[in-house]
C-alpha cells in the first residue's frame, strides 16, 4: 500500500459483502488451519496421544531417542583415540587429515540443523529421525570398510549428518 491508502474492511458488516456471516468464513479458515497444520486427536483419552501412554511406554521412548543421541554424540569423537592407526592403515602423514576424519563429523552438528529443521516440520518428526538413523547406519559402516582417505573421510561426513539429527529434533 501507498503512504495514502487506506485500509478497506473486505466486508461492510456481519453479513460481509456476499450477505454470508463473516463469523462463520473466519470458522471455515480456523477449521480448514486445523486440519491442514494442527495434530489432533480423538478425543481427551485417545490412545495415539502421548499424554495417555503410559508410564512403562513414555520411559521406553525416552530411552530410545537418549541413547541414539548420546550414541551419537559418542561416535563423534570415538575415533580420536585411533588417529594414530587410521594413519598408518591410510598412510595418512598430515596431521590436519587426520584431525579432519574427527572434526568432519563434527561440522555436521553445525550444518545438519540447517537441512533437517526444515525436513521435520515438512514430514514430520518421525519419519526423518528413522531414516536419519539409517543413513548413519550405513555410513557408519561404510566408514568401518572404507578403502580410502577420501572414503573415510566422505563417509564420515555424511555420518555425521545422520548422528545430528536427535540434537535437533
């Protein structure tokens, strides 16, 4: 709008300009936001709800996802302590190479929120935590029969884009 223009109500009373009740379109756009934005449930009791699970279930969710983020964070740095093997086993005589295959992984805390926030909230929690977990599976046993420097350090990266995503979701 212009610094002169003024603001028009789109509808000149209750009726609106169409003679419909404008109370009842603003109910459509609420209900049409629900469903299309919104988790619901059926009802107070509904099952599917995590406040109705129970205690035992509730306690076996937390530990899963706990224990996949400190895995994670654990495997992070885990190979620290065997730079010295990786080097021999790769040849690898620069020491900024070596700290690469630790700091790689690493780097993916920073840059895989940037990825996986957006993922979440356009399929949902589930969904990307589970195929995160596979992809850092894999990787994860592609870095254990790399054949390479490059390898290792490539499967490493992408690792690490699996093992950030508990931190973030």
């Amino acid at each position: 709008m212009g610094e002169n223009a003024q603001s028009v109500p789109n509808d000149t009373g209750p009726q609106g300009l169409n003679g419909a009740n404008s109370a009842s379109n603003h109910e459509d756009m609420k209900a049409n936001e629900i469903t299309t934005n919104s988790v619901t449930w059926d009802g107070p009791d509904d099952p599917e709800n995590p406040k109705n699970w129970s205690m035992k279930t509730k306690w076996i969710t937390m530990g899963i996802v706990s224990m996949y983020t400190f895995i994670s964070s654990v495997s992070s740095t885990m190979v620290a302590s065997a730079l010295e093997s990786i080097g021999a086993e790769f040849n690898i005589k620069e020491e900024f190479i070596l700290q690469l295959t630790v700091f790689i992984f690493i780097l993916d805390y920073a840059i895989g929120p940037l990825f996986i926030g957006p993922l979440s909230k356009t399929y949902g929690r589930v969904i990307v935590l589970q195929l995160a977990n596979l992809i850092y599976l894999a990787f994860n046993i592609g870095c254990g029969v790399s054949q390479s420097t490059g390898q290792l350090i490539a499967f490493r990266f992408l690792s690490g884009l699996g093992g950030s995503v508990p931190t973030v979701l």
